[in-house]
C-alpha cells in the first residue's frame, strides 16, 4: 500500500509539472510573409503620392510627415505625456474596496482556562456564523507618500519637456539630411545623363580604336595609347556615375517613399543656383544657440530632475502621517452592530532612511552638480561646433566661386575644342578629353554647391532654430513645405526670433 501511494503520488506530482510547462511554437513563414505584408502597406500607407517636381521644401516636408524616425519621436512624445498623466494618480489616496463569502465546516468556538488555576472557566462557545457576507471599503492617505509623489510627478513631467526637446532634436538632424541629400540628387539627376552620353561616346571611340588595332593601320604605340586614355576616361565616368547613382534613393529613404517609386525633382536652371546668404554676426549665432539648442534644454530639464530628486531625499527622512478612514459590513448575526465605520490617523518613521537620508542627500547634490558642469561643457562644444560650422561655410562659399570660375573656362575650352574638330584640326580624343574635362568640372561646381548648402544647413542646426512652426494651417504638405519656405526666408533676413517656437 505505502509503495502503491508513493507511487500515485509521484506520478501526480510528474503530471503536475508537465502541466506546468509551457512552450510556443516557432513563427511560420506564413507568419512572417503576412507580418512583411501588413508593415509594408503600414510604412507607406496614406502618404500624398508625388504629382509633380518634388523642390527642397516638398522633400523636407515629407521627410517630416512621413519619416518613421519622426514618426517614432512624436510616439514617444505623446507616451510621455500620458505617462505624466498616470502618475498624477499616484498622489490620491488609496481607495480599496472588498466583498465576498467566508465560511467554515465547523463552528468557530473557543474556551478560556484560569492563567492562575489552569482550569476551563468557562463551556465551549461561539460568537461567529459558520457562514458570513462580508463588505470592507476603507481608504488610506499617506503624507509623506503624497509629498514624494508630488514631486516625481514633476519629474515625469520634466520628463516630458525632454521628450519634446528630443523630437525637436530629430526636426533638425531631418531636416539637415534632406538638406544635404537632396542637392546631391540634384547634381545626380542634372548630371547621370550627360554622363550616360559621354560613356557611350568613349565606348564607340574604343570599338574604332579596337578595329583599327586590329588591322593593323597607323602606329601601333600610338592606337594602344589612344585605347588606353579612352579606357581612363571611361573609368573616371563610372566613378562618377557611383557616386551619383545613391543620391536619390537616399533622399527617397528619407522621405519615406518606396525605393521603386520614380520622382523628378525641380532642377534650378545650371548657372542660376541661389548662394545662400548669412546675415548674421557670430555674437548673435552664439547667444541664440545657447538658448535654443535642444541639446542644453534638455540638460536644463535634467537639473530640475536632479534638484527634485535632492527634495525626494529630504522628505524621505521626514515621518509619515497615515490617515485612514473605512466602512465596513459583516454579517455575524452574534454581532450587536452588523455595519460600522472607523477612522485613525497613525505616524510611521523608518529609521533607516533617517540613517541613510544624509547620504542619500549627498548623494543628490552631487548629482545636480555634475548635471550642471555637464550643461556647461556642452555649451562650450556648441559654441565650438558653431564656430566650426560657420567656418566650414565660408571654405565652401570660396571653393564654390572657384569652381563656378573652373566651369565657365572649362565651358569656353571645350567649345574652342569642338570648332576644331569640325575643321578637323585635331582628332577625337582630344575632343572628348576636353568633354570630360568640362562634365567634370560640372559635377565639381554642382558638388561645391551642395556642400554650401550643407554647411548652410549645419549653422541653422548648429544655432537650434525651429524652422517648423508649431502651429500650422494643416498637416497637408503643400502647408508645411510653404511654412519651411518662410521659415527659411526669415533665417535669411535675420528674424532669429521669429523662428524659436518652443
């Protein structure tokens, strides 16, 4: 009987386990095709297809709406203020509330037995039903638990403002990536065909070379370095055409349209690029960054943080007052009074956070120091990241005037060339090396452009400036990119203050 109940018992305990165990199935293609699907149609949904020439500020407005890493931001924005929401509640007393049945098997009896003779003095009794309806509602306030929570929740909403620095930081680094790739797609998109015809030109030279070396007619050293430079100069276009060819699915990545969606962007007319003006003496640029950076308001947040978690120390030490008022119901017929109420205020103090709160409040301090050196040290590699983007603006602005000046006499070599060889004064490999050199001398005047209007970004980003604002007539992106627009227009007049929105 004994092995027979051992061994029942162990098989009981050996089904219990199995089943406790819990497994998962691993995920099916048919899962993951289906997953692939929803956040393809998710990442592209409802988007304003492209109808026309996409210009820097349509680009920047895409980016904007339709861009995930902004779109994340804006998620954990909004996350952060419900979050300050929720621990607003934590300041409210607890309020619970309970009902149910107890019963027994047996009555709930007792007897009493003489301390001083150690006999029963009195007959088992009872005071209790077997079965009984109980109701208890009672509510608890804490002070000292109300003082601290007060104070995180200014934390949480602290929190808060960072989060919306933070998507004010993305605003910025967006909109100086599209900056940046969007005058390189326009230099791809001027350029890849120009570049494309000359490739087919040198290939159609090569083949005459080749038939011509191959029969044997003229100098042979002569014919194989004709092939030769024709083989560099393919080379030299290839090269270029790579460097172009990723310039618009970047910008395409960042607007957040499809890799395969063709768009054509809205080319400024080639000589007639608008150099971008700063109006702005460096004094100006310095104080304005020191206070719009999101970067050193974020860090401004961040002390509050710490001095409130200095004040949470403090409170810490201090003793708490209870106060708890309920109402309850039994349903004990031995009771006098079936319902009833009660109140009590109570003082708790937990001396170990008295032993511990001096340096825990130490502890605090410090840490509001170091939070306050670190804004300081960021400030000064603010103002050194300014210095160095106005600087690296005016080497720009000077190797975009010497290009311009390279083109131009580039320009007039290549068309002196193609006179001559019309008259047949020289043959053709003189002419396309000329070509080459002038398509080369193009792509460097479109690249020198699009680094000036990359560094010109980097000084609006490095200052901190909103170009967006936050109030607009929609959401539409015809309105956003016309709010860049003037936005930008007023950086270029100097109305500083028209554009710090937050």
């Amino acid at each position: 009987m004994r092995k027979g109940r051992k061994l029942f018992a162990l098989s009981a305990l050996v089904v219990a386990l199995n089943g406790c165990a819990v497994t998962s199935d691993p995920i099916t293609k048919k899962e993951s095709e289906q997953r692939s699907q929803q956040d393809r149609v998710a990442m592209f949904s409802q988007q304003e297809p492209v109808t026309a020439p996409i210009t820097l500020y349509d680009a920047m407005a895409r980016a904007l709406k339709y861009n995930l890493e902004s779109r994340l931001k804006v998620m954990e924005s909004a996350l952060a203020q419900q979050q300050l929401d929720l621990s607003r509640y934590d300041m409210l007393p607890k309020l619970a509330a309970s009902a149910g049945y107890v019963g027994r098997n047996n009555a709930s009896a007792s007897s009493s037995r003489s301390v001083e003779t150690g006999q029963t003095s009195l007959e088992p009794s009872t005071s209790q039903d077997r079965d009984r309806d109980v109701a208890d509602l009672t509510m608890v306030w804490n002070v000292l638990d109300f003082g601290v929570s007060y104070v995180s929740a200014k934390q949480k909403s602290d929190q808060r403002w960072i989060a919306e620095e933070r998507k004010r930081k993305v605003v910025h680094t967006i909109l100086q990536d599209v900056r940046s790739a969007y005058w390189r797609a326009v230099a791809a998109e001027r350029l890849l065909g120009q570049i494309d015809t000359l490739i087919d030109r040198v290939n159609q030279a090569r083949e005459a070379s080749e038939r011509m070396t191959a029969q044997q007619v003229g100098d042979q050293v002569e014919a194989l370095t004709y092939r030769r430079a024709l083989i560099e100069a393919t080379r030299q276009l290839e090269e270029q055409r790579r460097a172009l060819s990723l310039a618009k699915t970047e910008l395409a990545t960042l607007m957040n349209l499809p890799l395969d969606t063709p768009y054509k962007l809205a080319l400024p007319a080639s000589g007639d690029e608008t150099v971008p003006q700063l109006n702005m003496d460096q004094k100006t640029l310095e104080e304005t960054a020191l206070v719009s950076r999101p970067e050193l308001r974020e860090q401004d947040y961040q002390v509050r943080i710490n001095a409130a978690e200095t004040r949470k120390a403090l409170l810490r030490m201090l003793p708490g007052i209870e106060i708890s008022a309920g109402g309850h119901y039994d349903s004990n017929s031995f009771l006098v009074n079936n319902s009833w109420a009660d109140v009590g205020v109570k003082a708790t103090w937990n001396l170990f956070n008295l032993m511990s709160g001096p340096a825990a409040h130490s502890a605090a301090k410090a840490n509001e120091q170091v939070g306050e050196l670190q804004r300081q040290a960021m400030s000064l590699a603010i103002m050194a990241q300014l210095y160095v983007a106005r600087a690296n603006y005016n080497e720009a602005l000077r190797q975009y005037k010497t290009s311009e000046e390279l083109r131009d006499l580039d320009g007039q070599i290549v068309q002196q060339l193609r006179n001559r060889y019309k008259a047949n004064s020289i043959g053709e490999l003189q002419l396309i090396q000329g070509e080459l050199n002038a398509l080369n001398a193009d792509l460097r005047q479109d690249l020198a452009y699009a680094e000036l209007r990359n560094t010109y970004g980097q000084i609006i980003s490095s200052v901190g400036v909103d170009l967006l604002p936050k109030t607009l007539p929609s959401d539409k992106l015809a309105d956003i990119s016309n709010a860049l627009r003037q936005s930008e227009a007023n950086w270029q007049q100097g109305k500083i203050s028209t554009l710090q929105s937050f």
